[in-house]
C-alpha cells in the first residue's frame, strides 16, 4: 500500500477544488479550482500507472497537462474580456452575457 498517500493527496486535490468550483462567485477562483481538480486526477492517474507497473497512467498526465494548458489559455482570455466589457468577474454578474434567443425587435 505505498501508492495509499498519493491516492489520498489527489483525492483530498480533487475534493478542495470541488470545493472551490462550488462555494466560489468569483471567476479566477473557479477556473483556479478547476485546475486544481485536473491535479488531482493527474497524480491519482500516475499513481495508478505505478501501481499496475504501466505506462499509461504517465501518459495520461501528458494529455491531461496539454488539455489543462489549453483549457486555461481559452478561460483567460475569456475573463479578460467579461472584464472589459463588464468591470467584474463575478459569475452573478457574468451570467447576463447570456443570450437568450432573438429578441422581439429582430422578429420583427
């Protein structure tokens, strides 16, 4: 069982950015527990890859650090520009970027 304490430390990275995705209404923080979760499973999918002598669990990690690199990329620039154009990035106050469908003057 030497694999336990790495298990349990990306579960417990899993859990506080849950956390944090949940409890948070502030964008960065959101996105930050974001990241945080795809730790988590990074060091629970290399853990596992030790554990049944595999390489896949490392490759894993490659993809989920390429995604995750990305991911982030995109969210950043995504909440650059929610701030220019709203001066906030709480996420009651981002929302209404939300576009509801047609409005009536363009049915017309």
């Amino acid at each position: 069982m030497e694999y336990a304490p790495t298990l349990l430390a990306g579960g417990a990275l899993f859990v506080i950015g849950l956390a944090m995705v949940l409890l948070r209404s502030e964008l960065l923080f959101v996105l930050m527990g974001i990241e945080v979760m795809f730790n988590g499973a990074g060091l629970t999918a290399a853990a596992a890859g030790q554990y049944w002598h595999d390489a896949v669990g490392q490759v894993l990690v490659l993809f989920l650090m390429t995604i995750t690199g990305a991911e982030l990329a995109v969210a950043l620039v995504l909440v650059y520009l929610a701030y220019r154009r709203l001066r906030t990035t709480e996420l009651s106050d981002i929302s209404t970027l939300r576009d509801d469908g047609p409005s009536e003057e363009a049915a017309q």
